[in-house]
C-alpha cells in the first residue's frame, strides 16, 4: 500500500508527501504534531492535547515484570497489592506523562504508593533494570516480545489495559494517511 502512494504522490495524483520514520516518545510526538512539525504519530495513551485527532490501533492487558528469580514470579498471577513493598521502574513521565500516571493510578486504587522509583525512557532499559533485580514494572505486555532474560512476565490481576498504539493526527490528515494507518491495523503488525 505504501510504495503505491508513493507512486501516486510522484505523479502528483496526491500532492506533496513526505513520508519518514523516526523514533520518538509519546510527549515529543505530541509536541510535534501541536508545532505542525509532523502530521501523524504513533503514541501511547492517555493524551490530553484536545487538537489531536486519535485513532485507537490496538489495545492490550498491562502485566507486571519480575527479576526471574522474584519470589512473586512463582504466581501465576499478580494483585497490584502484592506489589507494595517492591521497587518500581516506571517509564519516564516526561516522556509519555498519561501512561505513567496510568500506572500510578493501579498502585493508588491498589493502596499504595510505589517505593523507590527508577525511570528510564526506554521499554529495552526498564526490563534490563528488572532483569538486574534492581526492580518490578508494570508494562504492556508487546514489551515482553523485546526479549529480555531473566524477567518473569505475570498477569495482573484484574482488568488493567494499555490503549497502546494509538495514531493521532493534527486536524483532520487526509486519505493518504488515514489508508496507511488502517492498513498497518489490518496487516497483523504492531508497532514497537
């Protein structure tokens, strides 16, 4: 689908696109798209910028990960309460500030407050620190899939979900754009 918008674009049948790939998180994306900077984006809800449009692409359960050797890894489940007394390791508020607040908000409804935050901005370097006992996190579960040993992936008990890739999109982008993202949708691969 997309080498033929390129086509199209080429022979002016689309007007001028520019079509380019970059990695950047949630709060930056956001900023982007506000400065006109880029007219589409994959970010990871919640978000509070009223002038994007969003598209939900995916939605998926948030698990807890464990150093392997934790003593709760031998659940096959976790309650958010069991967490308590653990270390946490959070993705970056700055970086995706609805998300965070969204783990935040299981541990408060749970009845604590996380101990000892670490953060790191990316998902590889938050699982590397759990991976190395230095911690516990709450992360959708595709963050299992970056393959990281040594950390035991549990459910969390009761319904925790991450609207996770979602496309947002200043002002209203046109066709181009919109079948692009509903082909990624379709096509069976996510996003990472």
């Amino acid at each position: 689908m997309l080498k033929e918008e390129q086509q199209r674009a080429a022979k002016g049948e689309l007007g001028l696109i520019r079509i380019g790939f970059g990695n950047l998180p949630t709060a930056p994306q956001i900023e982007a798209l506000l400065c006109k900077e880029i007219d589409v984006g994959l970010v990871r809800l919640p978000i509070t910028a009223a002038e994007i449009a969003i598209t939900p692409l995916s939605e998926e359960p948030l698990v807890c990960f464990l150093p392997k050797r934790h003593p709760l890894a031998r659940y096959s489940k976790i309650a958010p309460q069991r967490l308590r007394s653990e270390p946490f390791i959070l993705y970056e508020r700055r970086q995706a500030p609805g998300f965070y607040d969204r783990i935040l908000d299981i541990c408060l409804r749970s009845g604590f407050s996380p101990l000892a935050l670490q953060e790191a901005g990316e998902m590889q370097a938050i699982l590397s620190m759990v991976a190395s006992e230095m911690g516990v996190s709450i992360l959708p579960k595709s963050a299992a899939e970056l393959g990281i040993k040594d950390v035991a992936v549990r459910p969390l008990a009761g319904t925790h979900r991450s609207r996770g890739f979602t496309k947002g999109a200043r002002g209203r982008p046109g066709p181009a754009i919109y079948g692009r993202a509903n082909t990624s949708r379709h096509s069976g691969s996510e996003p990472h």
